[in-house]
C-alpha cells in the first residue's frame, strides 16, 4: 500500500473541511473530472516484417474491437456487427485491405495476401503476406486504416527488414489526410 497517497488523501479531506465548502465543491469536481483525462485514444498498429527464414513478408495490424465494430457500422453499413463472429473479422479484413498498401523501393505495388483475422481480448488482429526473396531496401507505405470514421485515428505502422535487429526497424506515423510515405533502411 502507498502509505504516502493516503496520507496526501487524509491532508488532502482535512484541509477542504477547514477551507470551506466552495473549496471542497471546487476541488471535488476537479478530482471527479479526472477519469476523463484517460479516454482511449483512436489508434491502431501494425507491423510489416521481413521474415528470412521462409522469405516471406508478414503483416500484421491491431485495431481496438470497438473501434473496429464502429466502422463496419459506419462505413460497409453493418447492422450489429461483432468482431467474435468469423464473418464480421472478414468483412473487417476486406476493410483493412482496402486501407493498407505497400511498395517496393522503385515505387510498384506489393501485392498482399489476405491470411485471415482473430480476436483477442478487445483487440482485433488482421493478416497478410507476400512472398518477398528479399527485403527491400525501402517501403512505400499507405495506411488510412479508421481514418474514415475518426478523425482522431492515429496509425503506427512498424517496418522490420528483418537483418538488421533494433538498427532495421522504422517506424511511420499516418493520420488523416496522409498520402503515401517512405522509410528507407
């Protein structure tokens, strides 16, 4: 137990009863106020991995289900949609792809390959994948992911070449309105 907090509480109650009752209205509607300064924020995360051993591209993006749910309602005009059902996580995977691109370092498309999507918690986790021989030495990245249905949405988008530990890692922020970026290794 944090003896130090609850002594601050106790000084804390004992000094609004000596102050008055405006202070203590005042002071009270300040502490009651705080839980909102803790909203989740609008943001989801995804990795692009270069995977040596079988050569492979692997993506991954996490979005909050909630989130997720919201735009399937607002966006593809789903009724009552729920991330535990396999059609919803589908239709939510056919979302992302639509959202979520990549090029090579001269600029071409990287074709992806829709794997599939889980729930875990209140997370929701969509895949893809490419075969790649080798990684490149830069991505061209496109990531509107919710961007559509809030505003707010941030979208961390992770690249690993795969060779290189933390030194082959980038990482690219997207908001709304944001076009095409580069991370180069």
């Amino acid at each position: 137990m944090n003896h130090g907090s609850l002594t601050r509480r106790r000084l804390l109650a004992a000094g609004l009863t000596l102050a008055g009752p405006a202070l203590a209205i005042g002071v009270a509607g300040t502490l009651a106020a705080r839980p909102a300064l803790a909203h989740r924020a609008k943001a989801s995360t995804s990795w692009v991995r270069w995977n040596p051993r079988n050569a492979l591209l692997e993506i991954s993006h996490r979005l909050h289900a909630h989130d997720a749910e919201v735009a399937l309602h607002d966006i593809e005009g789903v009724s009552a949609p729920d991330v535990g059902v396999p059609r919803t996580q589908a239709q939510l995977a056919l979302y992302v792809e639509k959202h979520f691109a990549l090029r090579d370092a001269a600029g071409n498309p990287l074709d992806l390959t829709l794997l599939g999507a889980e729930q875990e918690g209140d997370q929701l986790y969509i895949y893809q994948q490419r075969p790649l021989p080798q990684p490149p030495p830069a991505f061209g990245v496109r990531d509107s992911i919710l961007t559509d249905v809030f505003p707010e949405q941030q979208n961390q988008v992770n690249l690993d070449n795969g060779l290189a530990g933390a030194a082959g890692i980038r990482t690219l922020i997207f908001k709304a309105g944001d076009g095409w970026k580069r991370a180069e290794f």
